[in-house]
C-alpha cells in the first residue's frame, strides 16, 4: 500500500507540474498581449494562447487525474493524507468537477456562447441597446441554470455558484451580512449627500506627467515593501496583477495625465494584491495551493492597502510632503489635510468603477439582490432593468438615464461570471475586520504609519494570512486571524467612522 500511495502521489506532483508550468506560459503571454504586445502579433498571441490554454485544461481534466483524484479519496487512503495533501486533492478535485461533471458537448456549445456574448454586450453597451443583448444574456443565464444541475444543487441553487469564488460562503450568511451592512450605509449615504461639508476637490483637476507619477508610484510600491526584484511595473489599459510564481508577481497601472489618484491609488491596490501572492511560503510553490484563497480575501489585501491605509489620515500625514515633492507645481498650495479629504469625496455615481470606498458596497449589495433573483426566484431576464434602476433609486438615489450607465455597464454578466460580484465587497469586509484585529496587536499602528514605517503592516499580512496562500479556505482564515467569523460591523464602523468626521456628520 505505501509504495503504491507513494507512486500514486509522485504522478499526482508531475501532472500538477505541469499544469502549473502552462499556467505560468499562458500568463506571461497574456501579460505580454496587454503590456504592449504588437498590435499584428495579436492574433496568432491569441492562437497560441487558446492552444496552451486547451492543453492545461486537458491534463487537468483528463482520465489520468480522475483516476488519481478516485484513488486518494478512498477512506484509507484520505487517512494518510496530511493537511496540505488533503487541500491539495480537494483543489484537484474541485477543477476537475467544474468541468467534468458537464457533458462535453454542452461545454463547448457553452464556451462559444459566451465569446459571442461578450462581443455583443459591448455594443449593446456602446449602444444602450439591452433589448438586443437579452437573448444572449437569456441563454448564459438557462445554461448556467443546467450547470448547477450537474454540479449539483446546494442549499439554494445560486449557493452553487458563489461556492465558485467564495468557498463555503453561503446565501443564509450573505443575505444577514448584506442586510446589516445595507442598513447602516444607507441612511450614512444619504446624510453625506445632504451635507453642505462637502471636500473641495479642485486641486486635483490639474496636469500630472507619466514621469512624475511613475516615480512617486515605484516611491509608494517601495514604501509598502513590494519586491521589485520579484516583480515590475508596467503599463496597462486596465490595471492589474498576476502572479506568475512566488518570484514573479507583477503589477500594471495606468497613466491619467489629468488624475494623479488613478494610478496612484491603483499602484496601492495592485500593490496589495501582489504583496499577497509575493509572500506565500515558498513549500506551497508546486502544490497548487501558492496561491490567493478566493477572490475575497486577494480582494482585502488590495483595499486593505488602497483605502484602510493608502486614504486614511496618518499616511497622508506622513506621504503627503513626498506627494509635493514628486509634484511641486502642483500641490505647493495645498495641505495634507485638503488631500486627504479630497480623496475621500464620496459621491452616487451610477458607474460601480468609479465609486468610492462607501459607496462601493451598495453597488455590490445590488448586483448581489439580483443575481440571487435571477437564479433563486425566477426573475426573467427581459425585466433586468427596471429592477436594476429601482433598487439604484432606492440604495443610492440616483436613476440611470440609460441602460448603458444602468444594467448593461459590467462585462461580469456576459461571460457568465455569476457569484463573482459579491467578492468586491466581501473584501472590503474581510480587510475592515483584519484591521480591526491588527490595531490590537499593533496598538501603535497609527504613530508608525505617520513615521513611514509600513513593514509591520506587511509582517503582519505575511504572517497572519500571505503565507498560507491556498491551504486554508476564507472562513478558516477569518476565524484564525479575528477569532469570529465573517462580521459585518467592522466594516460599518469603519465607515461611519470615518466619513462622520469628514462630513462633519
Ligand atoms: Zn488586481
Ligand atoms: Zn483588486
């Protein structure tokens, strides 16, 4: 038995190995298509890319693995697996079932729907024409409905699909935790907007040089302790992060020569997101588990830094005279203090992308409503939009002129990416309730952050959550590091904190 176990785990290592090295190639060719790849060279990028693509997904899915995956889930054999082998096997399993358990050809006819559905949503957008997008959507929403039938039903069929990127994370927990969180930012919205406090914000409106911002973005990547010899900077339409391996984590911003926010506070999130995946224990590297534990907790790492850290008072405190020194002409006249509440104006915007830390959290709650609709109670397809401008008007008070500014502005939809959205704000929440738990342990926090000391920031994250990467699941992470489950409230008080001293509420 244990040669056999030892022979059988050998083959499990090489096949991930593989895995994992085309997984490493096809990202460092996406990185390349959108860092500045030759325009004519896209095409045959794109083949290529398709073409290793449809080899990972091969080994992954292929005989060899479910032979495997069958032979470590016998009852004996799961008894001699460590935790890490456990994890491990279970990951396995899981990609192998997401696709495994659809008909092949349903699978296909699925994946060309969506390449088409994608390319029309963004004329439908373009257009605000959701009338000629909703037979496409249609169809993504009844083939997502057959697939959670083969992947099987869990406490409610839309729980099926936020198991996707949020492990274990349930509609029962998600509905109570929203319904808290909604409830308190509401009224705190509408008081904000009827505040005649409101941050000027007009020294922003000035000319910022792609030079200038770079330097103090590469100053602030530093500052954070993001590696630049396991990782680079580069430029990007939209920004991003990925990690290649351990050793390679690399992050995009873009350059907005009318809005030095935008990349500055893009560098901090990219920045925390790759701080992440920068400090996973190098044992993991091979296992598949190096790894981020789910969209929501990357998500925390990267609004941890980007708003607990990059937009409270003590970092600005401290940052702002570098500010003035990377950009002279344009901030000799303005204060830290000015800044620092300029760049938390909060705002109803209709668009989710340009909304600020408060606000954020409605645009999720209703994608989430939403989605659980279409998916739990039959919500049809063809009345998206009045529901979508209702609750718009009823969360934020504004209503979108046009399907384009409404229903029709998020890409997540079309691809049938669904139970994605709630890990936005899930973040937010996971990183209000880590820093809550971190100004315990590090009582000082707010004297190091004005001294520009933020190595204990990162030290902390490392040690509490970056190293595990993938071997624990979020629930058994937020227990770990806060001593409670996921909790609403820290993030709640976090806001009305303060955004009632920036109003003056
Ligand atoms: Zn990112
Ligand atoms: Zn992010």
């Amino acid at each position: 038995m244990d040669a056999q176990f030892k022979e059988r785990w050998e083959q499990l290592q090489q096949l991930m190995s593989k895995i994992i090295s085309y997984s490493e190639a096809v990202g460092l060719l996406h990185w390349d298509l959108r860092t500045g790849a030759p325009r004519k060279g896209v095409e045959a990028r794109s083949e290529t890319i398709g073409m290793l693509s449809t080899e990972a997904f091969k080994l992954q899915t292929s005989q060899e693995m479910g032979e495997l995956l069958d032979f470590f889930a016998q009852s004996e054999i799961i008894e001699q697996l460590d935790d890490r082998k456990r994890r491990m096997v279970e990951e396995c399993r899981k990609e192998y079932n997401r696709s495994k358990l659809i008909p092949e050809q349903k699978f296909k006819e699925y994946t060309v729907l969506a390449a088409h559905s994608e390319s029309k949503w963004e004329e439908a957008k373009e257009n605000s024409d959701f009338a000629g997008f909703e037979p496409y959507l249609s169809k993504i929403v009844a083939f997502k409905q057959e697939f959670i039938d083969y992947w099987g039903v869990k406490e409610t069929r839309y729980d099926t699909l936020l198991d996707m990127y949020e492990p274990d994370l349930t509609v029962q927990k998600l509905d109570e935790v929203f319904d808290r969180l909604r409830a308190r930012l509401v009224p705190l919205v509408k008081s904000i907007l009827d505040s005649p406090n409101k941050p000027e914000t007009e020294f922003l409106d000035q000319l910022f040089t792609n030079e200038q911002q770079e330097k103090f973005g590469t100053f602030l990547l530093e500052q954070m302790g993001y590696d630049f010899e396991a990782g680079r900077m580069d430029e990007s339409v939209h920004p991003f992060c990925i990690g290649l391996s351990i050793g390679d984590v690399r992050i995009t911003t873009n350059y907005i020569q009318d809005d030095v926010t935008s990349s500055l506070f893009s560098c901090l999130h990219e920045g925390g997101h790759a701080l992440y995946e920068q400090n996973i224990d190098k044992e993991l590297e091979g296992t598949g588990l190096a790894y981020g534990a789910s969209m929501g907790i990357h998500e925390s790492q990267s609004r941890l830094w980007e708003n607990m850290i990059g937009r409270s008072r003590p970092f600005w405190n401290r940052y702002f005279r570098d500010l003035q020194q990377h950009f002279p002409d344009q901030f000799s006249s303005v204060d830290a203090e000015a800044f620092y509440r300029a760049i938390n104006k909060v705002e109803n915007s209709l668009i989710r992308i340009e909304a600020d830390e408060l606000t954020y959290n409605l645009h999720i709650i209703i994608r989430y409503e939403i989605e659980k609709m279409l998916f739990n109670e039959g919500l049809s397809v063809k009345d998206l939009p009045e529901v979508w401008n209702r609750k718009y008007k009823e969360y934020l008070g504004i209503m979108p002129p046009n399907d384009g500014l409404g229903v029709l502005q998020d890409v997540h939809w079309s691809g049938g990416d669904f139970g994605y959205f709630a890990s936005y704000s899930l973040g937010n929440m996971y990183a209000a309730q880590f820093m809550h738990m971190m100004r315990k342990e590090i009582p000082n926090l707010d004297n190091l952050i004005e001294e520009g000391n933020l190595l204990p920031i990162k030290e902390w994250l490392t040690d509490k959550i970056h190293k595990y990467g993938k071997s624990e699941t979020p629930a058994e992470i937020i227990l770990r590091v806060t001593g409670e489950e996921l909790n609403p409230d820290y993030l709640a008080d976090y806001l009305e904190a303060k955004y009632k001293e920036i109003y003056k509420l």
